[in-house]
C-alpha cells in the first residue's frame, strides 16, 4: 500500500437520493490498510428509478477509494436477445443500466471522481470486535457507525476501522472533522454534492473535470458543473431523472473535445404487471418485450462556442443517428436541447 499520510488504497459507498443513505453503513465498514470489496450491489428491478444506481455506486466507491465494486449480475441465463428484463437482478437486458455503465466506468475505473483528502477511523480494540461480531451477520457485519461515526460522514470523507494493531498506520494525527449535520453533503473534494434539502426530492450533483452528472428530482432546476449546465425537464417521475455527460477524448476546459450524453429515466417492459399504486412490485407478472424507456427533456450547455460544436442522437448500438440542433445561449456558447422526440437515451457531442 502507498507509504503516505492519506492510508489510501485503489479504489463505494452506492446509494440511492433519498433523504437518508441507504448504502454508507457499507462505506463503514473496511479496515483500516485492507482491501476492500463491494459485491453484488444494484437497485433491483423492477424499481423505476434503477439507471442511479451504477453511477451512485461508482461515484461513492471513487470517493471512499476501495478497491473492487460489481453490479449483482450480468444474466441469469443464455437468452442474449430477450429484449426485457425478467428479474431482480440481471442487468444485460435492462436498457437505462446498461447505458449509465459506461459513464459509470469513467468515474471508478478512470479515476474522474477524486478519493476524498480527509480520512476518518473509528478506534476498535479486540475485545469491541468480538463482542460487535456476535451480533452481527453476512449482511450486517461491524461498521464504523457502532463506534460513533455517523453514516452521513461517508459522503464527505473516507471513513475506515482501525482495528487493534493497526493505528501504527496513521502516520500523523489529522484534526478531527467538523460535524457532519444539515440537509446537503459535500465531499471534501467538492466533486459530489448529496442534496437533500428538499424533502422527497434528493439530487446528487458530480462535478469532475472529466465527468458531469445530475442525479435524481432535477426537474425544472439549473445546474452549473464547471462550466458545463445541466436543465433537466420534466418526468414522468416528478422530474427525477439521470443526466450524465462524459468526456471520452479531450476535457470541457477546451476544444477538441468528444463528449458522451445519457438521458435516462423511467423503463418498465410491455404490459408489466404492476401490483400496486406505487409501482414497487409486480409479484412474477414482468410483462413482455420491448422494454420501453423515457424520453428525457433537458438542456446542456457546453463551454464552447456553438459553432464549434455538432450533437447526434445514437442509436442502440452506440452509432450516430440523427442530427441535434446546436444553439447558441446569450454568451454564444453551444447548447444542446435532449429530447423524447429523438427516440434515444444517449447521445454524442462534439466540439472541434
């Protein structure tokens, strides 16, 4: 492991915009100068609000500096052409997972989210841990969190246990950090932002030099991401929905710059048997194929010059389609209007 004060290791803490984590009791749980793994996590199907949780995950995992995260699974059999999703947790035929993957990758796999500066340990000696041990089990093991560290610190700052005989790891005592309190998390890096202020409505902001993204109830909002806006419409969800925008060559401080856009929101499959008002089961009625997404209304304006800038709706294979319109703003910069009408949940951009 490196040798320095910040006790990092390579590389998730995913978790969903509601107004408490879901997920940070995990991103309390690794021990100090250990690897760690987080396996099998997802938003289950049939759950409509299920493209956040690649990006939550990775984002968290870049921020906590953990080393391995996987979806649950790819396909439980050998139908590769099934066209719907038939269960809780493969991801290979659900469309809105499968797109947001690949920003995904970018912010865990190339690094775009920062490992948080600040890490916070919880002292635990071995007679604590035994004693937490015989109470826990396979999906509740012993977290920082039984030690006195709120769960909300995990979206600021790395969190880690310091086992007995491992405190010789922290090579220098850091300050304390001020209490974790309110309704907005931001990470000591200011790359993501938990926004909770308003009940029942989260949105998680990311802001990298490399990767943009608004994440949850953005309907009618504006968002400024260094540089790059993002205005997310109107849902069929109370304006929930996933915006990301990825630069795969190049960077958004200036030409040339080749940028990946997805757009994705509600999917459910033809005639899904939905169960109850609040569409969160539907028993074993999955319906049938197509699987049929939301059309996402939004705009995107970029630092460039409008001239400079071309936009294609891609098809499902990835492959340009048909052409957006580039407009300008009142500073002659480039936006791009997203829309249903297109018939896509991503798209290309690119600035020359």
């Amino acid at each position: 492991w490196p040798a320095d004060d910040s006790i990092r290791t390579l590389k998730i803490a995913g978790m969903q915009t509601c107004p408490r984590p879901m997920c940070t009791g995990a991103a309390q749980r690794r021990v100090l100068g250990k690897p760690f793994c987080v396996t099998e996590y997802g938003c289950p199907s049939p759950n409509t609000y299920g493209s956040e949780g690649h990006l939550l995950r990775a984002a968290y995992a870049s921020l906590q500096d953990w080393d391995y995260i996987s979806a649950s699974r790819y396909a439980h059999g050998t139908n590769w052409n099934e066209r719907c999703f038939r269960n809780f947790f493969a991801i290979g035929q659900h469309p809105t997972k499968m797109a947001t993957l690949v920003p995904a990758a970018a912010l865990f796999l190339r690094g775009d989210v920062s490992p948080a500066q600040q890490l916070v340990f919880a002292d635990m000696d071995r007679r604590q841990e035994v004693d937490l041990l015989r109470s826990s089990h396979a999906w509740q093991l012993v977290s920082a969190g039984e030690v006195g560290v709120p769960r909300e610190v995990a979206l600021v700052h790395r969190v880690a246990l310091c086992t007995e005989g491992r405190r010789s790891q922290v090579r220098s005592q850091r300050p304390a950090p001020a209490p974790i309190s309110g309704d907005r998390f931001v990470s000591d890096t200011g790359e993501l932002t938990w926004d909770v202020s308003q009940k029942e409505r989260g949105v998680v902001t990311v802001d990298t030099p490399l990767s943009k993204a608004v994440i949850g109830f953005g309907g009618g909002k504006r968002f400024e991401l260094g540089g790059v806006v993002v205005e997310p419409g109107p849902t069929r969800q109370a304006g929930w929905s996933v915006i990301t925008a990825t630069a795969m060559e190049g960077d958004f401080s200036k030409p040339p710059c080749r940028v990946l856009v997805t757009a994705t929101g509600e999917a459910e499959n033809t005639n899904m048997g939905w169960k109850n008002a609040e569409r969160s089961t539907v028993g074993r009625d999955w319906g049938e194929a197509p699987t049929r997404v939301e059309g996402i209304a939004a705009r995107v304006a970029l630092p460039f010059a409008a001239e400079a800038v071309q936009a294609w709706a891609l098809d499902e294979r990835g492959q340009r389609g048909m052409a957006v319109a580039v407009t300008r703003n009142a500073a002659g910069r480039a936006v791009v209007a997203l829309g249903p009408a297109y018939r896509t949940i991503w798209y290309e951009i690119t600035a020359k």
